[in-house]
C-alpha cells in the first residue's frame, strides 16, 4: 500500500502543477480573442463614447499591463477568490456554486448510465457475436453515436413532453411548486430522465462497442483456454476472466470522458434549458465576461485533472501490473 | 547402448483393462478454404492408465487439434469434430451433454499449456486461478480448498507456497508459472493429463526440472498421460509410447523404444535425422589473419521503473563482455533467457548503445562514432531476426524488402531489386517470390527472405539473433544448412545467439556461454562441448533433453534436414 500512497502523492503534484499550467494558459486564452468587457458593456449602454469606455476600462483594471493582470489573478485564485463578475453583479464562485449541482446531477447521472449500458450490451454483443442479438446491438449503437446528440434531444422531448406528455420537456424543477425534500427529489429526477438518456445514449454506444471489440480480443487469449479447460462454466468465464481483463480499456476511456462530461453537455443543456455549467459557459462567452468564463475554465480543468487521478488509482486497483511499473 | 534408458514400457495389469482414454477413428473438419479438409484424419490410438504417450509432429500437424478436441476447445463452429469417437473410461466424450463434458474437463481430465506467460489470468492471484479449479468439481469449503491450494503449490515443487498462492502471475518466473498450471491440473486427481509442449517455451535447465516434476507426479498417481512435443530428445526422455502424426494423419504408432531406436516411417526417420546432436561439434576453426571484430569489456546496464519519487533499478544486461571474431568463423552465443546474449548481439550491430567498453570492427572503434561515421558499418554488420513474422514488412513485397537496404544506401533500383531476386534464388526461392507479400510465406520461407535481406547489403558479419527457434525441426536444419552454404560461399563471419546448445553444436565454431550478463566459459566448440570447464556449462549440457538416447546408426550421417 505504500506504493499506492506514494503513486497517489506524484499524481497529486503533478496535477498542482498541470494547474498552474493551465490557469496561465487560460488566462491568455481568453485575452487573445478579439473584444473586451469594456467594449461589449458600452455597446450594451447604447451611446457611449471612447471616454466612458475608457473609464470602464480603469474602472475594470482593463488598461494595466496584460502581465499584471495576470498576477493579479493568479494571486486571487490561489487564495480561492476567482474574481466579480460585473456582468452579474455578484462574485464568480457564488454563480458557479449554484449552476454546478445541476451539471454534475445531470453528467454524472449520465456518465454512470452510460457505462452501466455500454458495458453490459458490449458484453451481451461479444458472447452471441455473429448472431442477430450481436447485430442488433452493433447497429443501435452505431446509430446512437452517429446521431446529433441535440437532435436526439429534441425528438425525444418532442414524444415524450410534447405528443403523451408523461415527461416534462425542458428545466431543472417544476417552477413556483416550492416542493421540499422527497418531493422535490422526485421532482428533480422527473426532469432529469429525459436530458440524461439523451446525454447518455451517446456515451453508452461508445462504450458498447469499445466492450465488445476489448471481450473479443480477450477471449482469443490463452487464459481464456485455460479458464475453459478447468471446466468452468460459460458465466463464470465470461465475468470472472474475459469481462475483468477487457475492462481495463474501457476504464481508460471512461476516465478520459468522466472528466469531460462536466464541460461538455452545453448541448443538453442548452436543448433542455438545464440551469448548469455549459449554459453559463456560452452565457459567458457571448457577454465577454471573462471572470465567470476564466471560472469556469479553471473548475472544468479541475474536474479533468481529478477524474484522471481517479481513473489512475482505479486502474491501480483493477491491475495488479500497474504498480510495479510505475 | 541403443536400448538404454527407452525400455520403460507400461505396466502389465494396466494394458488388461480397458483403456483410460480409447480414440477410434477421430477426424476434426477445418473450415472450407483452409489449406487442408480435415486437420485431424482417421486417427486411431489409446492410452492406458500408468502410461506416457508421446504425440510427436510438427506444427499443423493436428497433434494440438486432438487434445483440444478431447478438452472441448475447438474454436466452434468453424472447426468441428466430424467423424470417429473419443471413449473415456469407454464413455463417448462427444456424445455427453455439455454439462458432463464440463465436469470431466479439469475434473478427469486436466490439460497444462505451451506458453506458461500467458496462459495464467493476469489479474487474478494463482491461488484462486487454481481454486476455481476445485470449487467447480468439488464440494470442498473454501478454507478446504485453500488449504490444498498450498498443498498443491507445494507438491509442485514452489517455494514458500502459502505466500506464492497470494502472488499475481506476472511475478513468477516462466517456470514457476508452468509449474503453477501443473498444480492447476493436478487439483481435481485426474485420470488423464494431457500437456501440449509444457516445456517449449522454457529454457533448459528449467526444461529439465519441470520434465522431471511431470514424470514424477505421472508416475507417483499413475494417471494416463498424453505428452505432446516436436522435440525426440523429450520424448526420449519420458515416453512410454509414441504416437508421430503429419498432416492429421497418424504415420507411426508404437514402443517408445521401437520409435526412437527402429523407426520405420520415412517422415519419423527424416524427423529423427534432423533432431541435432550435440556431440557432432565441428572440426576447430583454423583461425586466420587479423580479428574481424573484437568486442572489448564491453558493459551495459538498463534502468527500470522509476518516477518522480522512486529511483529506478539498474540491470545489468551485460558486463565486461569480450570476444573475437574472425573472418569466416561462426561465434555461438549460448545462454539462457535474460542472459544477456541478445543485448550484445544489439550492441554489435548498433541496436543499442553500451555503457562502457570497445566494439573494435577491422580496427575502428564503433562505439566511438556518431550518427554518420557509423552509416557505412551498417552495411557489414547485418542482422537476422528470430520471430520471421514479425520481422517483415507485411504491406512491402519481398522483392522490396530486400531491395530497400542497398537502395537507402543510393544503390539503383532496378539495379537492387535485379540482385534482390538473384539473393531470393540463393536463399532457395523461385523466381516469383520478388513479387509477393510476405504472408504468402511459411515461417521457413520467411527466415529465408530475412537471410536474403540481411545478404542485399554484402556484409561481412552476420549476426543471427535465434534465428530458427521459431521454426520446426526439419525447417530448422534446412535453413541452418542455408546458413553454413551461405557462410562458406561467402566466407562470412557470424555471430549465432542462441538458447539451444544442440543447435549451436551443429553450426557454430566458437562458443561463448553466458550467464547472467557475463561470459562465464568461451572456447572451441570441441573443448565446450567434450570440457566444458565451467559448471554452468556443465549444467547446461546436462539438461539437454534425450542425451541417453543415441541416435540410430543409420540416420546419423544423413545431414540435418535432408532435401
């Protein structure tokens, strides 16, 4: 276990300086597109000339030396200040304390669906391959990763919200029922269903076919002929030797994506006016608020960095291996 | 002296009863398109309780297919059993439903595989590899079953069994991991154990050792055991009977001892012809004018695993590594796995880069030459590789393949690929080969074209990495035969690694044994092989399977792999 402690402190000094990296990165980023707050805030006020955009500009600190912007923020971030957002009128981290729940809500929802589908129907696909079942599996998974993803959306809250009408169509809770406790999980969950299938779907064909190809090549092994001549039978094969080496890939990319899911559903979002991240994010965006976008930014990377480590120690876990050569 | 040590023949009370394991008339269907109908043929043997039989041939000769057959691990539904019936006990295997097929495979009987590396789940711990074993035919409780977990990793000869059972396979040895599968198939006391070449993928010290385990624990619970092996040095060591098979078919069947000492089958009698025995060592080498290549104390040490808070460890690959090599000599490289050969093998030819020491060819250092002084001792140091599948191009033509290493060094190309199909002709290829790919070739042919390919560049060391140890036995001769037509045509020198000492008895001139990243014993291969003044040397030349059996007077001077 020492090894693991120890594998689990490299990681994490690595990540703080990954961090780092990337706060600076992002930080020129931003600066690099063309337009700034001062402009888009004056365009808003209508008639404005050149000098009140250049007070704004004093007044937002937008007129110092780029490299002492950068200190300035660097300095506020790592005392866990990320910043105001005039825009808003209200400091970044309160905005983004209150978008995040919904987003992780509704990804991680997502992200464990999808695995739990992916990897079983991959498996189901790999043990009857060659037959309808196998066929069946490939072509809607096929479909599933072919098909846009909001376009997916639409059409199931087109059937579902709109034609029976058994789902609500967009929103993260009834609003103005005021619902506390039980109810207002139910009434959460309600609204979920229907931006986390589609979400999901997506993500689980990936994962099916990635299952399916990894068992196919695993069961050519010879341990697998072990297995076979020791007797056992075709389940105990199947997921105590074919399913627990196979996996191993499939954890590699689902790390890779976990961390992406927190960032990447502004689609689903924006289709299901779900209250998160990737709505703020093209909020953010379109307005030049680059505090709550540099925000943003920064709790995505984390959410990246974090699942990697995640997936590392997972991966250490599942592989006996990965120790030693680390 | 010819009967000695193959007269074992099988207990008088076991040949009365019924046989253990009665095969009549087997034929195993391969899928239309394969290069033959049936990979198994009418095959027809028994074998009784207390028994070995040796099921001798080559690869594709059917002799796995069988075992397989009998173990349910055909690859269904392409290749199906089509014909005959296997009687365990007097019961059809094939007819039972798959239920009762299950409880006899791994309960009765047990199977143990070639590749020990990989034949293990790498993710599971090998006390529970084995324990599954138990919990599937037995009622045993789990405290039970792991008590004779322990039990069995002991029987097998492992030390520290209770610990070794909480290991992951990937820290045992090739040895220990074949001897983890014995333990695995013993579990359940089968009647039959079947071992398909358990000992080809070892080296041959510990060949020996596990060879000897297998006839112990045989002999000790009496089970039938069905021993497959291309190797007649093994199956003198240990058979009882022998079966030979070639394509499906079987073509002799008797006493080990009528086998190995009165073989009447002309395909036993080319097989035995070709197995090299190490006691024709070549006439000394007369050594002439100045050293080709020298290579002076040579060292190189490799760093594994390290991180940011871990210091790597060091290996030692090779150390203080000196040898000469003449013009026109063969230079045998001999070790076991992990030895170090192949580390200055590279080093030779520029692979790797050592730590410290001299690599002196016709007096130029080198090690001490960048990038480009280099370039033109790639042209006289060539390489043969040992996997010949591994080592083509499989998108490039052959005629490509051996053209491409003249054509880098700004040879015309139609000038290279010209001389490329007159090397192919020299190597034994018609004319034809220039224009395939590489996976139009058997493995024998495609060693051939790495010859041709290493020749395109007119060197004047060739350094052969195993060269043939991919390769069957009557293959193995015939292209070791290319090698010394070749070397004498062209008086080249050659550097010959290699892990088997019967090989390098019949090829090289020198031999230099390795051990450990060291050079323990170098001298002619007479002294080596009639002296051997080192005792690893010794140990060696001791494991050699099959020494005891002296090979039919008759078949001894037919030169290996005759054409």
């Amino acid at each position: 276990m020492l090894g693991f402690a120890q594998l689990f402190a490299s990681r994490l000094v690595k990540a703080a300086a990954i961090l780092i990296a990337i706060v600076v990165m992002n930080f020129f980023l931003v600066h690099a597109a063309p337009g700034d707050p001062a402009m888009v805030m004056a365009g808003e006020a209508g008639a404005a000339d050149e000098k009140f955009v250049t007070q704004l500009r004093e007044q937002f600190g937008l007129d110092r030396p780029i490299y002492e912007q950068l200190g300035t923020y660097i300095g506020k971030v790592v005392q866990g200040d990320l910043g105001f957002s005039y825009r808003q009128q209200r400091p970044v981290w309160d905005i983004l304390a209150e978008r995040l729940p919904a987003t992780l809500v509704l990804t991680l929802t997502a992200f464990i669906l999808a695995l739990a589908a992916g990897v079983a129907l991959g498996t189901l696909a790999a043990v009857t391959v060659g037959t309808w079942a196998d066929s069946a599996i490939t072509v809607i998974a096929l479909l599933a990763y072919a098909t846009p993803i909001y376009w997916i959306g639409l059409m199931l809250s087109l059937l579902f919200s709109i034609q029976l009408g058994w789902l609500p169509a967009f929103g993260y809770e009834t609003i103005g029922a005021g619902y506390t406790g039980l109810a207002h999980v139910a009434d959460v969950a309600v609204h979920l269903i229907l931006p986390v299938i589609t979400l999901a779907l997506f993500y689980m064909a990936g994962y099916a076919r990635l299952t399916r190809a990894s068992m196919l090549e695993v069961r050519s092994l010879d341990f697998v002929k072990t297995a076979k001549a020791k007797g056992l039978t075709q389940g105990r094969i199947v997921t105590r030797h074919v399913l627990r080496n196979a996996i191993l890939p499939v954890i590699t990319v689902a790390g890779i994506q976990a961390g992406q899911l927190v960032g990447g559903s502004i689609l689903i979002e924006t289709v299901f006016a779900w209250p998160g991240i990737g709505r703020l994010a093209f909020e953010a965006v379109l307005q030049r608020d680059y505090q709550v976008l540099l925000g943003i930014f920064l709790v995505t990377s984390i959410m990246v960095i974090l699942f990697n480590i995640l997936t590392d120690i997972l991966y250490g876990l599942v592989d006996p291996r990965i120790q030693v050569s680390q | 002296m010819s009967q000695f040590n193959v007269m074992r023949t099988p207990p008088e009370t076991a040949a009365m009863n019924t046989p253990l394991l009665d095969v009549r008339g087997l034929s195993i269907a391969l899928p239309p398109g394969a290069d033959r109908p049936l990979a198994v043929d009418n095959l027809t043997f028994t074998l009784n309780p207390d028994e070995i039989l040796c099921v001798v041939g080559e690869s594709g000769s059917g002799k796995s297919m069988t075992a397989h057959a009998m173990m349910g691990l055909l690859p269904a539904p392409h290749v199906r059993v089509s014909g005959g019936s296997l009687l365990f006990k007097g019961k059809d295997v094939l007819a039972m439903p798959e239920a009762e097929q299950r409880s006899l495979r791994g309960g009765r009987i047990a199977m143990v595989f070639q590749e020990p590396m990989t034949a293990l789940n790498p993710l599971m711990r090998v006390g529970r590899q084995i324990g599954e074993s138990l919990r599937e035919h037995t009622a045993l409780p789990a405290p039970a079953r792991r008590a004779r977990v322990v039990e069995l990793l002991d029987q097998v000869g492992l030390p520290n069994p209770a610990e070794l059972a909480e290991a992951y396979p990937f820290r045992l040895s090739g040895g220990q991991r074949q001897r983890v599968m014995i333990a695995m198939a013993l579990a359940c006391q089968p009647d039959i154990l079947i071992a398909d070449e358990p000992t080809t993928a070892l080296d041959v010290t510990t060949q020996k050792q596990i060879l000897d385990l297998i006839r112990s624990i045989q002999a000790e619970r009496h089970m039938g055991m069905m021993f497959i092996t291309h190797d007649f040095g093994v199956v003198a060591e240990i058979a009882h009977r022998v079966a030979v098979m070639r394509h499906g078919k079987l073509v002799e069947y008797g006493a080990a001892s009528d086998v190995l000492n009165r073989p009447q089958h002309p395909y036993t009698r080319q097989l035995i012809a070709s197995v090299p025995h190490y006691i024709e060592h070549r006439d000394d080498h007369a050594k002439t004018g100045a050293p080709l290549l020298v290579a002076d104390k040579v060292r190189k040490v490799f760093n594994v695993g390290g991180g940011l808070f871990k210091k790597s460890k060091q290996v030692v690959a090779g150390d203080d590594l000196s040898l000469t090599i003449h013009p026109g000599e063969t230079v045998g490289l001999v070790g076991e796995s992990g030895s170090g050969k192949s580390t200055l093998g590279r080093s030779i030819v520029g692979l790797i880069k050592p730590d410290s020491g001299r690599i002196l060819f016709e007096g130029t250092d080198l090690l001490a030459l960048d990038r480009k002084g280099f370039r033109p001792y790639r042209r006289a140091v060539q390489m043969v590789f040992q996997d010949p599948y591994a080592s083509l191009n499989p998108r490039h033509r052959v005629g490509d393949i051996v053209a491409q290493g003249p054509v880098a060094f700004g040879e015309d190309r139609g000038k290279a690929l010209a001389r490329a199909r007159e090397l192919l002709a020299m190597v034994g290829l018609d004319g034809s080969a220039a224009d395939r790919f590489p996976h139009e070739f058997s493995g024998g042919q495609r060693q051939r074209i790495g010859i041709a390919r290493a020749l395109a560049m007119e060197p004047k060391l060739l350094v052969a990495d195993e060269p043939v140890s991919a390769l069957d036995v009557s293959v193995q001769g015939q292209v070791l035969d290319l090698l010394d037509d070749i070397r004498r045509r062209l008086n080249l020198a050659m550097l010959f690694i290699t892990h088997d000492l019967r090989v390098a008895a019949q090829v090289c001139d020198t031999i230099a044994v390795m051990r450990r990243g060291k050079i323990v014993e170098m001298g002619t291969a007479r002294e080596v092989f009639t002296h051997p003044r080192d005792a690893y040397t010794r140990s060696l030349l001791d494991a050699i399977p099959g020494k005891a059996w002296h090979i039919p007077d008759d078949l001894q001077n037919v030169p290996a792999g005759a054409h």
